[in-house]
C-alpha cells in the first residue's frame, strides 16, 4: 500500500513536471493560443434564440461604488431586436464580456440625464458603430436635453471619428453613420416604437429636481416589462406598470443609508453625511416598491439600481428584510441576471449569465 502510494505521488510529480516544461515549448504554446483564440472568435450567445422578450441586467447598483457591478443599464431583447435602457459607467463593458450581437441594438433609452445613467454612451456609439455593425446612425431617445448629450458627445468624439475612418476605411468606420438619430420624448406622444407586435411607451415618474424623469413599458406579443428608472413612490407608474410581467425598479434601504449617515458623521465626512441626506427624498425605499408593484399586480419584481448595492449575502438579507411577508416572486438583481419571457406562456425565468 505504502508503495502504490508512493508510485501515485511520483507519477503525479512526473506529470506536473512534463506538463509545465510542455508549456514552455513554443508549438505548444501557440497551438493552446490557437485554439483559445479560436474560441473568441465564435463566442457563445447569452441571448436566446427562441422568440422572447427577454432582460439582461447590464448594471445593477447606483453611483455608491461596488468594484463587483456596472451603474444603471438593463438589456431587452423583443425577438431579434436589441433595446438598451440607460449606459451607466461599466455597463457597456458587461455586454462586451456577455458577447452581446452589437449589430442588433436598435436604439438606446434613458430615463434621466444623472451621469450614473449615461456615462457609457461613447462606449455604446463606439462598439454598435465599428466594424460596420450598425446600418444607420444610432437612435437614442430620452427626455429634454437629451439632444445636448449626443450633440456633445459627438463633438467630443469628433477626432476619434475621423481617425479610425483615415485607418481603417469606410468598411470597418464609415462615416455615413456615425453619431446619434436623437429623438427627444414628448409624453403627449408617448408611444415611441409601435411595430412588429413591438410596442415601447414612456411614461413620467417622479424623481425631482430631475424634470422629467422617465420610465418604459415593453410589450411584446402578450409578454411585458416596464422599468422605473430612478423614482420615488409613484402612482404614474403604477398606472403604466399596470399586469406587467416583470418590473424592473430602483430600491433604496434607509437602515443601510442611516447607518452610512452615522459613520460619516463621526468621521466628519461633509460629503457622506451630506449625500446620504440628500438622496433620501428622490428614490424608493424597498418597502415601498413592495407596495407599488402589488398595486400593479406585477408579476415578478426585480429589484436594480440598488442603492446601496449589497456586498454580500448579510447586507443583501437586511437590505430586503420584509420582502418575502408581502411579496411571493422577486428578485434582488446582479449584473448578469437575466429574464426570459416565452411568448404563448406565463413563464417567467430568471436565471444569472454568470451562473449557466
């Protein structure tokens, strides 16, 4: 016995041996390089093939910094077609590493101006535009202002443009189409896509001094979703969230800020003790989303922009403490966490793109 163990222990050796001097050979190295790139180049799709509405969250926590996650962005797939709902800082990165088709977003959405919803918006020009991955340029819609923010985007882009046209030709960065078809919502017509059994709707939430702030509702072939962007409690949404499958809404948990309150202020942090004071009057308590979506009678609840974004299972489990009382289906996103919807079901199913 003493012997079979010592062969095992000297053939293991023997291997580790062999295997680290072969990873060291340059036919070797470039054949595993190889067949690494090769397996880059044909990335595995994390959307379905199947007809869905389906939701990836691409950034799930407010500006309060967690390394782990992006700031607001949600991805809704209605069929082939691909709908981005706010850019925040990191977002874009995300549907970078999901190998997300960027040839298929046909426009981008933001409820609000907050820099926490629109940093990424150069990145998701850039990665939809090269490459000659988009047909046109790329329609942006958003509320008042939102002109201001692609007009300057443009301009401060406007080197780069040039450039990679001057390097890599019309084929990879044709001119033609670069920059943003920009279409400024007006909430007397508040239908803004209504084709292919694909119907988008932008509705007015309350989150002063922003004016306006918005939501959307996503309606597809009987499936729906509608996404709150930032918000205090709000019967507007209510009324347009109204039998949705799936919404997606804010949270804010005042235990967690109260206590980040009381740190600053002994530390005699001006800006935290401030800040935390400040954002308590334009966001949701957890409670009170609760609340809301029972008054909508929405299907599933899914919880993002979640200020602040638990670190862990304990912080996550006090921040959604009285959940579960009122509330049968939700869920406390991450980035990664996906909703599919099957058309002809009432399916919901949520899973993580990290996780499959």
């Amino acid at each position: 016995m003493v012997k079979t163990f010592k062969y095992l222990v000297l053939i293991s050796i023997s291997l580790f041996i062999l295997g680290t001097l072969s990873l060291k050979n340059h036919f070797i190295q470039d054949k595993l390089l190889g067949f690494a790139i090769k397996s880059l180049a044909t990335p595995e799709s994390n959307l379905p093939e199947e007809d869905t509405l389906t939701a990836i969250v691409c950034g799930s926590r407010a500006p309060i910094v967690d390394p782990n996650r992006a700031e607001a962005c949600i991805l809704v797939q209605a069929g082939d077609k691909i709908f981005i709902f706010d850019t925040g800082d990191g977002s874009v990165q995300n549907l970078v590493n999901w190998n997300i088709p960027f040839d298929r977003v046909k426009g981008v959405f933001y409820t609000h101006l907050h820099s926490d919803h629109i940093a990424d918006i150069g990145e998701i020009h850039m990665d939809t535009w090269l490459a000659g991955a988009r047909k046109s340029k790329l329609k942006v819609y958003g509320p008042e202002g939102v002109q201001l923010l692609t007009d300057g985007t443009e301009l401060a882009y406007t080197n780069d443009y040039i450039f990679r046209n001057e390097h890599h030709g019309d084929l990879l960065a044709p001119l033609d189409v670069v920059g943003f078809d920009t279409h400024t919502v007006d909430l007397k017509n508040p239908i803004l896509i209504d084709e292919d059994n694909l119907k988008i709707t932008a509705y007015s939430v309350s989150h002063d001094p922003v004016e306006p702030a918005l939501g959307y509702r996503i309606d597809y072939k009987g499936r729906s979703m509608s996404i709150s962007g930032d918000t205090t409690y709000d019967q507007n949404l209510v009324k347009n969230s109204k039998n949705v499958d799936v919404l997606f809404h804010e949270s804010m948990s005042l235990e967690i800020l109260d206590l980040i309150n009381q740190v600053a202020k002994s530390n005699n942090d001006f800006i935290a003790d401030t800040v935390t004071i400040d954002i308590l009057d334009y966001h949701t308590p957890v409670m009170d989303v609760v609340k809301g979506a029972n008054e909508a009678n929405v299907k599933h609840l899914v919880f993002y922009h979640h200020l602040p974004a638990p670190r862990n299972k304990l912080m996550e489990d006090i921040m959604y403490r009285g959940v579960d009382d009122v509330m049968d289906e939700w869920t406390s996103s991450h980035d990664g966490t996906r909703v599919i919807l099957p058309i002809d079901s009432t399916e919901i199913l949520v899973d993580r793109i990290e996780e499959r």
